[in-house]
C-alpha cells in the first residue's frame, strides 16, 4: 500500500478512538452526575441550629461532636523541623 495512505489510515483511526473515549466520558460523568444527586437526596438533612444569641461564637454543642472535631484536627499535624 501507498505509505501515505497507511498514514492516513492511522491517523484516522487515532482520530477515531479519540473521538469515542470522549463520548464514553461524557456519558459515564453524565451517569455519575445522575446517581449521586439520587444518593444525596437520600442522605437525612440536619435542621440548623437555631441560635438564640446575637453572638455569632455562641452555639450548642454535643460532646461527640466536640471530640469528633478534635480527633479530625489531630490527624493532620505539620512537621516542624
């Protein structure tokens, strides 16, 4: 075969696979897309709290959450050297 017919052939292919890995990807984020706004609906919604102070720093808090926060902030510690 003609060597810039092969080159044609390649490239046209090359072209092609392209063109289908971003249609697949459109499709499979648009599937993502749609079955995690149906998993988040399902996930239960806490009312805020309702604040009955004008200081902003005042709320009510349980002590698990106080300890959940304080478990998350002693994960990450920067290194000083």
């Amino acid at each position: 075969m003609n060597p810039k017919l092969n080159k044609l052939i390649t490239l046209m292919l090359i072209l092609g696979t392209f063109v289908f890995v971003m249609e697949v990807e459109d499709r499979v984020s648009a599937f993502a897309k749609k079955e995690l706004s149906k998993w988040a609906s399902m996930l239960p919604v806490k009312p805020e709290p309702e604040i009955k102070s004008l200081n902003p720093y005042d709320h009510d808090i349980s002590l698990i959450q106080v300890i959940l926060i304080d478990s998350a902030d002693n994960k990450v510690r920067p290194v000083h050297n």
